[in-house]
C-alpha cells in the first residue's frame, strides 16, 4: 500500500510492489524469458501468470514494452476471507483513495477456487461494496461501476479462503497497440503473434517470410520487435493514468519513460517478407504498418508460388482453416508440398486444423498447444531438411 508521507515522485521510484502479468494460455514460458530479457526482476515462472518485483514505474514500463503480455496487475493486499464479512473487512482495509474518487468508474472481477464463498459473482460484489462504502464515507459521493469502460479495474482471486486483491495498470487489454484499425476476417490478436515469434526462435536478423499475412499481424509484430520500438507506445493511455492520484508529477514522469524508450529504439529491420492473395487484406496491412511506424512490402502472391532460393529464412504464419475461412484437403495437401520443397528453411505454423500436420511428411520439432480465441490450435516448427 501506498505510505501517504512520501511524495508522489519517491513512491513512484523508491516503492517495491509486486506485480503479475497474465498472458493467453500456453504463452506464460516465452512471457516469463520476455520479462527477463527486458530487465524486470523477481521474474518467476507460473502457469496462468508470471509475477515479478519493482517500483510502480517499472509497472508503468511493463505495459508499454511487454509484446506478450495481455494484462499487468499489482498485487494491493492479501488476506483470510473464510467468509463475506472477512472479505468485505479486507477489502475495507485497503486505502483506495489514491487510486478511485467518487469522479472515477469501476469494475470487479472474481475468481473463486476451493474456498468458502463459491460464487465469483456474489464476491465480487462484497469487493464493490467494501470499496465504495470506503469512498462514500469521505463525502457522501460514490464511484459508479461500468462494465464497458471503466476507469479501475479490480480484482479478486480467492483460493483456499485466502483473499489476493489486484489492480489492473493496463486498461484495455494490452493487445491493443493502437495500430490496427483494419484486419481481415480472421484475425490474429497481437500478442499472440508476438509469442509465436518468440516461440519460432527467430533471432530477430534471419530473414523472415509471412506468405498468407493477411491484415499484417506478425509482420508488423516482427518488425517492431526487431527495431525494439516498445508496443505501447502507440497507445493513447493506459488504465492507471485514469487513476485518482494520477496528476502532474505523474505526467510527467509518465513523460520521461516514453521519451526514454523511444531513444532506445534501434529503427534496424531484417528482410520481411509479406504477402496475400486478397488485395483487400493487403491494403489494410499496408495502412496498420503505417499507423505502427514500420516499413515492410506487402504483395499480392499466392503460398503455393513460394519456393526456396539456397539462403535460409524462417517462415511463420498464421494460415487458414475450416472454421473460419473455407479450405478444403486439396488445399492443405498442397500447402504441405510447397512448404515441405523449402530446403533448409524452419517453418513455424500456428495450426487451426490438424490437416496442417498431416500435409507435412516430417515430424515437427516442436508442438504447443496454443489458443487463439475460442479455436484449438497448434504451434507447429518444422525444420526442412
């Protein structure tokens, strides 16, 4: 919890807290390498979310450099909750005057796992009520809940009757770049992409080749990680700068951490290559591209037209499939083909049918279970003999 003597500045800096990031499921391995290898430390490995250490600038640099992350909470209080008044207790412990004001909007969420309170929708309201009774006692005035925008995001994860109450610094999911306005029918979240990049084990120099891109996705995401622009630089604000305590000392130091990573992007691009059969994807591709500061080249070009040329590239892709977008098994047969002739190639497959697998006569190097929305897929390596 925040210590009212210090100024705004010192706990900003000084302050340790702990914090989660949560990531689609499957992801939490290359999420926990990411926040590693950006220099976050206490980083741990968990299933469903990986936790780490530092001031709350190093929160606020969590959502605009992390590419996989889909949201970062800090942790605000852990306590007993074997019943609702010990959890409406707990949650009224918690001095939630930096953070909401009768002015602000909210939202909770609940999980509830083996504890005495069983429905999340039951504890969450116990959380809303603790807070605003808090909030209503300074002045009269409450925080109004939205479930569509809410200024604080709030959350329970009761288990095993013990209470952790986070809040969340992302706002909208951490997806959102701000560049991707269009997108085909299909598309791919971002920080699904960037995971699979990290995923494919690209080394960010070898040239990489997207040759069904769709509206540009893993492209883009390639090329803002191999110029190490932060993601969340395109983002208008996040969720803690519509905090109560968020004035002009934040601002600007807010200010400061946006110009510092800015100065440390490298504008280095390996070779992309990117293309599509649907001039309509494509021009939407281009116009994303822009808005995320990259430059690639998107062509027309069918997959079946691809050939290796002796230099070896990786490919990654987010190819059709039966749900969503019609294919038949000539077409994943002749998918298999043309990838399976790209000598000394690594070919990496985000597999929405297991058609996919079956085209390719070799055994994949490596296969994760990945979700991407409500469809199972495969992450799928293969290197090409």
């Amino acid at each position: 919890m925040m210590d009212p003597s210090t100024t705004s500045g010192e706990r900003l800096t000084h302050d340790t807290q702990q914090f989660l990031a949560t990531s689609i499921p499957g992801t939490e391995r290359v999420l926990c390498d990411e926040l590693r290898e950006l220099g976050f430390s206490g980083v741990r490995f968990n299933r469903g979310a990986i936790p780490f250490r530092g001031t709350w600038r190093e929160g606020w640099r969590a959502c605009l450099v992390s590419r996989i992350a889909q949201r970062v909470r800090v942790l605000l209080h852990r306590f007993p909750a074997p019943d609702q008044e010990a959890l409406y207790a707990g949650v009224r412990a918690v001095d939630w005057r930096p953070f909401i004001s009768w002015r602000q909007t909210i939202s909770v969420g609940a999980v509830c796992r083996a504890s005495s309170i069983r429905h999340s929708g039951y504890a969450a309201l116990k959380v809303k009520d603790a807070i605003v009774d808090q909030i209503r006692g300074d002045g009269g005035k409450r925080p109004s809940v939205s479930r569509e925008d809410p200024d604080v995001r709030i959350y329970l994860y009761l288990l095993k009757d013990r209470a952790s109450i986070y809040l969340d610094l992302s706002g909208e999911s951490l997806h959102r770049r701000g560049y991707r306005m269009e997108t085909g029918d299909a598309p791919l979240r971002e920080t699904l992409a960037a995971a699979i990049l990290h995923l494919s084990g690209w080394d960010r120099s070898t040239p990489l080749v997207d040759p069904m891109c769709g509206s540009g996705t893993i492209a883009i995401e390639a090329a803002l990680w191999a110029s190490g622009r932060p993601p969340g630089l395109a983002r208008d604000r996040f969720g803690f700068e519509r905090w109560a305590d968020f004035g002009d000392e934040e601002k600007r130091i807010m200010r400061e951490l946006r110009g510092e990573l800015r100065g440390a992007t490298s504008g280095k691009v390996p070779r992309i290559l990117a293309f599509d059969l649907d001039e309509s994807v494509l021009a939407a591709a281009r116009s994303n591209a822009r808005r995320a500061g990259v430059r690639i080249s998107f062509k027309r070009r069918s997959v079946f037209d691809l050939q290796g040329d002796g230099a070896r590239k990786i490919l990654v892709t987010n190819p059709p499939y039966g749900v969503r977008l019609g294919t038949g098994p000539d077409f994943f047969r002749r998918v298999g083909a043309v990838f399976s002739r790209l000598h000394g190639w690594r070919v990496c497959l985000l597999a929405g049918s297991p058609d996919y697998e079956c085209s390719i006569s070799l055994r994949p190097s490596q296969k994760v279970p990945l979700p991407n929305g409500d469809l199972k897929c495969d992450f799928l390596t293969y290197e090409i003999p």
